[in-house]
C-alpha cells in the first residue's frame, strides 16, 4: 500500500507535464508481449504499421525514415501503442528510436517481417548514434516483440574488423542497441549475422530477454550474443545464442543479472569482463548463470581483467547447475588478459564466486584454470560438485587437471579434474 501510495502522488505531480506508467510487473508484461507476439493486444492498442507511413517491404528500398516516423507517432500518441512491422522484407540503415514516449503503458514494437542492414559502411560513419544499426534510447517502458528477423548482414563487412591486430579498434555496428531504456521485454525475435554485438544494453534497467534466437558463425569476430555495461536488473532466460563471441558479456557496472536456461554453442561462453579496462570503472557485482549448457565453446564460464592501474570489484558470483560439452576452457579465471607484455599485475579484486554442480567434458586437459592476481588474490572461491571428463586428443599424456595462481579455494563435494594443491 505504501509503495502504491507513493506512486499516486507521483502520478499526481506528473498529470500536467507526462504520464505515470505505475510500477512494472514484470509477470503482466511478460503476459503482454506475448500477446504482442501473436497479435493478440486488443482494441484498446493503436496500430502503427510501417506500410501506412511509406515503408516499401521489397528488401531493396531504404526504409530508415519511414520506421522512424512510425516509431516519433506511435511514441508520441497520448494511448497504448503499438509500431507494427509486418511479414515483408525491410531494408533499413542507422535509425534512433528515442523517447520519452507519451504513452501510459508499455510501448511494443511488433516484428513480425524481416529487416536487413544496409551492409554498406558507409551508412554508419556518422559519429554518435550511427554507429549501431537500431538504437532505442531513453525509454521508459519497452516491448520488442514477434517472430521476425533482423539481418545485419554482417558476412559483407566482418573483414574490416581489425580487434585482432588493434586493442583499441573500433567496434562494427550493434545490431540492436538500448541505452537509457527501463522496463523493458525483449521476447520471441531472431538476430542473425550482425556486424557486431546482436544486442547491447548500457545505461538501462530492468530488462526481460525471453524466447531469443541470436546467431552468426563461429568464426565470426567480436559477434557477443548479449553485451551489457552499466546497467541493473537484466534477466535473461530460454534464449539461443550460437556466435562467434561471448555468448553473454557482462562489463564494468553490470549489477544483478540472472541468466537462466540458455544454450550457449559455437561461442566464447559466459563472460564476466573484461574488466580493468577503463578508469573508474564500476564493480560488478550479483550476477547468477544458471540451468545453461554450453556446446563445444571455448571457454564455459570465465572472469577476464587487464593488468592495469584501474581498479574495480567483482563479488557476488555464482555459475550453478551447468551442463558442458568439449568446452575448451570450462572454468577460467584470466587476470592477464589481452597484455601480458604489462608487469603490474591487476588491480581488480574477485571474491566471492561459486561454481556449483558443473559437469560435463572438457576439450583440454587443465578444465579449471585460475590465473589471479599477484597484488590482489581471489577471495573466497568455491567449487562445489565439479564433475567434468576429458574429452579431447587421446594421444595427449598430460593429465588431466587444475590449475590455480594466486587464488584462495575451498572445495566441497567430487571434484574432477582433482583440486589445486
């Protein structure tokens, strides 16, 4: 009652200058966009559909201008709303969707058609926010719904990736990006070959990620699945993520994120980091990675940090109930990550993490490598019921085991490979 109370008076504050949108129930909104999804939202939401606003669904017309104006009506309608994106194909380049929008419940945005990037790099030299493909930034109350398809035809542009030669190389554009958005439900949609992140979060707070379907080759560069930084609250759970980066990211200021029933498979697994990279970088912190399975992925689950002079935390951290299958590296701790050629070791303290029930088969025979800190060893790490078997060369003497430098351990229950000594 008070908490209703509270948002009432706030109600009353807002009446003449913006709406009140109440608190976010997260089970209704969920409710919501799957009904989005199947186009089930009742009379009360108004329709924007993208061909009454000139959008040609010939996949050879740029409609950027035509999904924006949908995008400025529907976010500006005193009503629910809906932006509808029908069956069709949509070619489209660089578009901000940016609020505040005006409507008194959650905006959605129904994907139902396919929409293909420009693969010309042309398109996105602009500086600011055409750098990324689709950005959606200060919003306040999101559905991204359907089960339609964006394209970033990233195949056309991936060679100019140069991250591998370059540790300050610029990044190709997200496929779609959220900034400053709260409360917000990304359900049922597919990603497929973006030029660079499928989805970025920063800046945002909480987030659904039901139902997605991310995928670009193995062997595609810097493809994450989901990459967040600064942001609270992000639930990720039922997804598919098949890339050629890490599955899920998690950067400096990522506080509180559960993920949950995900298929992670060709990829870099579930990364904390990496940290240390930017000064005054917030800590990271809360993050659960649970009921996942990873298939023939390079890492399982992995904490990375520069050796730099920038310090940060991460605490808080549990990997639990985790299935792997030839992972490369299943439980990785890397505090010299990208430049081993520094000699200070890295300032960012680890504490706190549990590994709980992982099994599995391992691809290399060192399944648990802990590479901590000099200055500041891992605290309070704990591996509990670690079950994994080798299951690469078998021509490779070396046994099977683990590795630990710098980092305080405690295990509970079976342990394979055997623990550090």
């Amino acid at each position: 009652m008070a908490a209703f109370a509270i948002v009432m008076m706030v109600c009353l504050v807002l009446i003449h200058g913006g709406q009140c949108k109440g608190l976010f129930n997260a089970a209704e909104a969920l409710h919501k966009a799957k009904d989005a999804e199947n186009g089930d939202v009742g009379p009360d939401v108004k329709a924007f559909n993208v061909l009454d606003y000139g959008a040609k669904p010939d996949g050879k017309t740029d409609t950027s201008i035509n999904f924006r104006r949908t995008f400025e009506a529907a976010c500006n309608f005193h009503g629910d709303a809906m932006m509808v994106i029908p069956e069709g194909e949509f070619l489209m380049g660089p578009v901000l969707f940016s609020g505040p929008c005006s409507n008194p419940s959650l905006l959605i945005i129904q994907v139902n058609g396919i929409v293909k990037a420009q693969s010309n790099m042309a398109y996105y030299r602009g500086g600011g926010d055409d750098t990324d493909w689709i950005t959606f930034q200060a919003i306040d109350g999101l559905i991204v719904s359907g089960r339609g398809t964006f394209h970033g035809q990233g195949s056309q542009v991936w060679g100019f990736n140069d991250c591998a030669r370059k540790s300050n190389c610029v990044r190709l554009p997200a496929t779609l990006k959220f900034i400053k958005v709260t409360d917000a439900i990304i359900r049922g949609i597919k990603s497929i070959d973006p030029k660079g992140f499928h989805i970025m979060i920063s800046m945002s707070r909480n987030f659904r990620i039901v139902s997605v379907d991310l995928q670009a080759p193995g062997d595609s560069p810097n493809t994450d699945g989901i990459h967040m930084s600064k942001s609270d609250l992000v639930k990720i759970s039922k997804t598919v993520i098949a890339t050629g980066d890490d599955c899920v990211s998690m950067i400096h200021g990522s506080t509180n994120i559960s993920i949950k029933k995900v298929i992670c498979g060709p990829g870099h697994g579930f990364s904390i980091g990496s940290l240390g990279h930017y000064d005054d970088e917030a800590d990271v912190s809360g993050i659960i990675v649970k009921n996942c399975s990873l298939r023939k992925t390079d890492n399982g689950v992995r904490i990375k940090t520069y050796k730099t002079d920038s310090p940060s935390k991460a605490s808080g951290i549990i990997f639990q109930d985790l299935i792997m299958t030839r992972v490369r590296n299943p439980i990785i701790i890397d505090q010299e990550y990208g430049n081993t050629k520094y000699s200070q070791p890295s300032k960012v303290r680890i504490s706190d993490v549990h590994y709980i029930n992982i099994r599995g088969t391992s691809a290399s025979k060192v399944a648990v490598d802990l590479l901590c800190s000099a200055s500041n060893p891992c605290q309070g790490i704990h591996l509990d019921n670690v079950n994994l078997q080798y299951a690469g060369p078998p021509n490779d003497d070396m046994p099977f085991s683990s590795n630990c430098r710098n980092a305080r351990v405690a295990y509970h229950g079976f342990q394979s490979p055997p623990p550090c000594r």
